[in-house]
C-alpha cells in the first residue's frame, strides 16, 4: 500500500486567496479605532496603514526567493532551519505551535462569535453559560469553539475541502469589501472629510474617546506609532501561511512568490482604501471613540442606515469563516514538517487517507480551543506581536545568509529590490521591536520568555529523538 503524501492541487488563484483571506478577518473593521487614539490625525491614521503595508509587502516579495529555494511543506520553519540551525526554526514552530497560529484562531473564532451575537444575541459574550472557578464561559466561547471544530473536521477530509471554502469565502469577502468602499466613498460626507484632511491632518498627537487632545515629545511620538502599528501588523500578519502548505501547490517554485506579491498587494489596497471611506464618513473623534472600537459598523451606519449593523456584522462572520479556514488549513503543515524533523509527536508526521496531516489538524484544534476558553486570546495576541515580527526579521536576514551559505542553490525567484528593501524591512522590523520593548514592556517580555522556553523543549525533544 503506497504511503500517503501531498498532492499538489492548488492554482495559482488558490494560493493567492489563502494569502488575502488569512490576512483579512475581524481587524480592518475594528483596530484603526485604537490606531486613531494613538495618532490622533486622519493623515497619521493612513501613514500606519501604508508603512504595515509596505512592510508586509517588501517581507512577502522577499519570502518569494526562499519559497523558491526550499518549495516544501512547512515555510518559514523551513527557512529558519536552513539559514541557521534547527533550533531557530523549533523556536518559530514552537511559538508558532503554542501562540502566533492558535491563538489567532482563537481570536478570529471569537469574533466571528461576538458578531453572529449582533444577528443572534443569544450568543453574546456578555452572558456567562457557566463558570469554572473564576472562569466564564459565554455562548460566544462556546460558537468560536464549535467554529474551530468544524473547520478543522473540513480540512481533514482533503485538500479540496479546504480549498472550496477558502476560495470562495475569500473572493465573497473581497468582493464585500470593495463594495464597501465603493457604496462609501459615494456616500462620503464633503464636511468630514475637509474636516478630517484639512489644519490638523498631519498632526501626530493622542486623541481619547472625550474628544480631548495630549501633544507627544519626540521619543513618546515614536512609541505611539510603534503602539499603533499593532493593530495594522496583527490585521495584515498570517500572509506567508501560503509558504506552509507549498507541498500541495502546482509550480510552487513560480506560484508561492507570486501570490505572496499579489495576495499583499491585494489586501493592502483593500485596508488602505477602507481607511480613506472611515476618515470621509466619521469625524476623528468618532473613529476613536467608536463603540466596542467597531469603526466599521459606525461607517456602514452612515452608508446604509440601521441595517448597516447587520451589513457589517455578516461581512465579518463572512471575513472570520474564510480566514479562520485559512489559518486551520497551513498552519497543521508546520507541525507536520517539525515532526518529520523527529522534534515534534511522531503522529504528527502522518497523513490520512485524504493526504492531510490529520492528527496535527486536531492537537491545533485542541490548543485554539482551550485559548478560547482561557478568554485570554487578545493578550496573547497583543503579547506575541513582538515575537512574530522578529521572527520576519530574522528569516529576511536568513536571505542574506543563505546567498552566502548556499550560492550556487537555485532561485527561480530572487528577492526584488535586493539588499536595499530587504535590509529596509529589517531596520523597521528592529525599530518597531525596540520602541515596542520601550513602551509595551508588559507584552513584549512576556511573549519573547514564552518563546525562549522553547530552548529546553527543543533539547528535551533531541534526547527523546536518541533514545527511540
């Protein structure tokens, strides 16, 4: 009986919406809120926007040469390894494994629940079903777990399943979001936006929910911006999950590259656009102070009237159902991959009768799951922003290695832009990183000690491989 293994079944078209629809989940309608408060100034609001996404696209044309050179399940594990040493690379799967992937499913599980809450409120995440001790369990944790569940029993029936779904949930979201930017800038108020771009457009500073106005110093200025970009990076992250599932892509030496570029520039069009439609339908002070941070129902509202609400709150479960799928679908890859390694559960390292890594499926299920239920997932999230953006940064500086370390390998694909965009991702990363530890000391250390702990597990998994 042959051994299962993967198929390469996915087009380019396929490829290129796992990239956007990753991308795209609840973030874009809610976090320019936050940006807002931190920036203070319409202009300020579309600077974070286009500096996450020209990072996120100089990162992903850059990911386009190592994709080439190693076009094999598992990405930027694979990446990490082959630049330094497979300790890096458990490190990432690591962190990968117990934070960065599941716990953004379980965030974008939860609010696909916190949204269906506006067309069902019976699963409202204000209502306790039951305790445990001193957690509460609400109806919203308990869709978001259901969510989960079954989008991960789709993909263990087949790449295709996956595929079906992440296809079309994706371009009905696009489509969704054109529409909104469309039907907004028709709508757009000519006062609000003389109002929004004109005297203090330019203006960095932080504008709370009152209205009032607190002037930043140099040094402060920078950590705002660095505050900011948070959200942006969260919104625009899970685009090199496509780098993932490269075993089950047709000419993934050509198509990896191209859909990393065009899947970002894509999304980056669509968020940036989004952001010009908040600032000519809401005033400043209305982006920030927005309800729950939902800018997006905010501005539906000023487009559509009442059924605006249920206009956003169905493009979101839309948005989270695609992306979650999206997420559930590579990230099981990796896992795979590091099994193969001998440093992850041997099951892991199997596929199904279908040819998908089943058992690695499920143990990301189980884990998102239980990051549901801590209703810690925001913090997590907010926690590991550090640890995903060093992570780029190191696997960009691994480029620059490897055109040392491996000069004569083939690259179908070369970095565009090489060393100079490059080298400019890497200085941004760094910045951002460092202004972070400076001013988001609780987050970051945190997120970088839980990710060190994957130094004792690596070399508990190494003595585990020389005893079997």
């Amino acid at each position: 009986m042959d051994t299962p293994s993967f198929k390469p079944s996915l087009g380019l078209l396929d490829a290129t919406m796992i990239v956007a629809g990753s991308m795209i989940g609840s973030g874009i309608f809610i976090v320019s809120a936050d940006i807002t408060r931190n920036v203070g100034s319409a202009g300020w609001l579309i600077i974070v926007w286009l500096l996450t996404g020209l990072m996120t696209l100089i990162a992903a044309v850059s990911y386009g040469e190592l994709s080439g050179m190693f076009p094999k399940a598992g990405g930027q594990y694979v990446y990490l390894k082959e630049a330094y040493n497979p300790l890096v690379g458990f490190l990432y799967g690591w962190s990968f494994f117990a934070i960065i992937q599941t716990g953004t499913i379980a965030a974008v599980g939860v609010a696909f629940a916190k949204f269906t809450a506006y067309l069902i409120p019976q699963v409202s995440d204000e209502i306790t079903l039951f305790s445990i001790g001193a957690l509460h369990i609400s109806p919203a944790q308990i869709l978001a777990i259901i969510l989960i569940i079954f989008l991960t029993y789709i993909n263990t029936r087949g790449i295709q399943s996956g595929k079906i779904i992440q296809t079309t949930f994706t371009l009905t979201k696009l489509l969704s979001l054109f529409g909104l930017i469309i039907f907004g800038f028709i709508a757009l108020q000519p006062q609000i936006w003389h109002q929004n771009w004109s005297g203090n457009a330019w203006s960095l500073q932080h504008l709370n929910k009152d209205g009032s106005i607190q002037s930043y110093g140099l040094a402060a200025a920078m950590g705002a911006i660095a505050a900011a970009m948070v959200g942006s990076i969260f919104s625009s992250d899970a685009w090199n999950n496509v780098t993932f599932i490269a075993g089950e892509i047709k000419n993934p030496k050509r198509n990896i590259g191209l859909s990393l570029f065009l899947g970002t520039l894509l999304v980056t069009i669509v968020y940036v656009s989004t952001n010009f439609v908040y600032t000519g339908l809401l005033p400043m002070q209305a982006i920030a102070s927005a309800e729950n941070d939902r800018v997006a129902i905010a501005a539906s509202h000023v487009i559509f009237g009442n059924i605006g609400t249920i206009i956003i709150a169905v493009m979101i479960m839309i948005s989270t159902f695609g992306c979650n799928n999206g997420l559930i679908l590579a990230g099981a890859r990796v896992y795979y991959t590091m099994a193969n390694d001998g440093l992850f559960f041997k099951k892991t390292a199997q596929l199904n009768k279908k040819a998908v890594p089943a058992f690695a499926l499920w143990i990301q299920c189980l884990v998102a799951c239980l990051l549901c239920l801590s209703g810690k997932y925001g913090d997590l999230l907010d926690m590991v922003s550090f640890v995903v953006v060093i992570f780029y940064v190191l696997t960009i500086i691994g480029i620059f290695i490897l055109r040392k370390k491996m000069p004569n390998t083939e690259r179908p694909y070369r970095a565009f832009g090489y060393p100079i965009l490059p080298a400019l991702y890497i200085i941004m990363g760094l910045a951002f990183c460092t202004l972070l530890i400076i001013y988001k000391p609780d987050y970051t250390i945190y997120g970088l000690i839980f990710a060190l702990l994957g130094i004792p597990l690596y070399y508990l998994a190494l003595a585990t491989k020389s005893k079997s």
